[in-house]
C-alpha cells in the first residue's frame, strides 16, 4: 500500500541523489525512484536513446511528453509504503524550460508532499566540476545560468504544488559547508523529520 508520495526536486548537479541515498540509510524502508531512470528505460525500448542526456534533447516535445506520463504512470503502479520521488520540477532543453510536473503528471502521481531543495550556485557549480561525466555530457553552464534555472524551477514547483493540492517545502543550504558532505547529511536528516511529520498527519507509521 502507497502510504506516502514525496516528490523531491532539485537543478541537476545540486546534489539530490547523494542526498537521498544518506535518506535511505537512516529511513531504509523508504523506496527511492528516480524519474529519468524510469523514462529512459522506456526511451531506450521505443527510441533507442541510450543516454539520459539524449532524451532531453532529441526527442521530439510529443514523444517527450508520452515518456514523461508513461514514467509516472508507471511509478504510480511501482511505488509501495513512503515512495520519494527522486526528479527535476524543470528540464533545461535546447528549446526552454520544460515542465518535469506538468498537471497530468502530478495526478498522476498523487502527490503528498513536494520538497523544493535550493542551494548557492557556486556549490552546485562546484559539484557539478567534480563529476567528469556530467562534464563530457552535459558540459558546464555558468553561474547565472544555474541561477536562472534554480529560480524557474521553483516556479514550476509552486505550480505543481497548486495543482497537485498538496505540500510544498522549500529546504535551503546557503551557509559554507563545515565538512564535507554536510549539506547532504543535514538534508537527509531534515526530509527524514518531514517524512515522520507527514505520516503522523496521515495518522500512520512508517
Ligand atoms: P537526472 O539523472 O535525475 O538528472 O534525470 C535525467 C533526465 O531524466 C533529465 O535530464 C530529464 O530528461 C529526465 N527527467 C527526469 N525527471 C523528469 C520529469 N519529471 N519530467 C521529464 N523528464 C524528466
Ligand atoms: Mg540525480
């Protein structure tokens, strides 16, 4: 039984999946889903795109948009128990910002819960520099740019939030970390109170 659906969105390179696999080992019964793993898996049977990267940039906006309601559709049928979704509220194409919770999306999901998480772009840039694929594939943009992307995405946040009639948190980390890794400790141990919050709510137990 889906007890919970926590959408987790951050720019890509902010850190979210370092995050969430820290959630995992202090809240083990909760299934993480990653989005874009489960619309390229489906990409690569219908279009033979290999790379996730590809996806965002060659499919055509109607392909693009069956995946994407695909991929819930089939996260919806998949989820069990407290399902965080691990996703992107805007996709940066070549064309524009697309939408990664478009309304027929989110009912999809059935959401309860969306945690917008904002970090200073230095940092995101400053991760970003320490991952040689992201490097290769996705090359760097600058600090106006993840700005820029930062600020959309929120907006696309709060009108998934609207549409969805559900929570949104916004979780900030602009203080210089202490020690390494800090942000995604604190980060975990912040969505791991929000998750127990929740199903207190809801008048369950995770
Ligand atoms: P990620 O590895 O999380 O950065 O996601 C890889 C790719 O999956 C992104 O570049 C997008 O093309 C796609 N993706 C992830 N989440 C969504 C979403 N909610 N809507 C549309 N595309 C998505
Ligand atoms: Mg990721």
């Amino acid at each position: 039984m889906v007890k919970a659906v926590i959408v987790v969105v951050a720019v890509p390179g902010a850190g979210k999946t370092t995050i969430l696999k820290k959630l995992k080992e202090i809240m083990p019964s909760v299934s993480v889903i990653n989005f874009g793993d489960v619309m390229l898996e489906e990409a690569s049977k219908r279009f033979g795109v290999t790379d996730r990267d590809e996806m965002r940039k060659k499919l055509a906006l109607m392909d693009y948009r069956n995946l994407q309601l695909h991929a819930a559709e089939a996260i919806a049928t998949r989820g069990d128990g407290v399902v965080i979704i691990d996703t992107h509220a805007a996709i940066s194409t070549p064309y524009g910002y697309y939408s990664g919770l478009p309304p027929e999306v989110v009912r999809a999901l059935n959401i309860d819960l969306i945690v917008f998480l904002e970090f200073r772009p230095e940092d995101i840039l400053a991760r970003r520099e320490m991952d040689q694929e992201t490097i290769r594939k996705r090359g760097l943009d600058s600090i106006e740019a993840i700005e820029e992307h930062q600020s959309i995405s929120k907006m696309f946040a709060i009108a998934a939030a609207n549409e969805a009639k559900c929570y949104l948190k916004i979780l900030k980390y602009y203080y210089p970390q202490q020690y390494p890794f800090q942000h995604a400790i604190e980060c975990a141990k912040e969505l791991a109170n929000l998750i127990e919050f929740l199903l207190q709510q809801k008048g369950i137990t995770a």
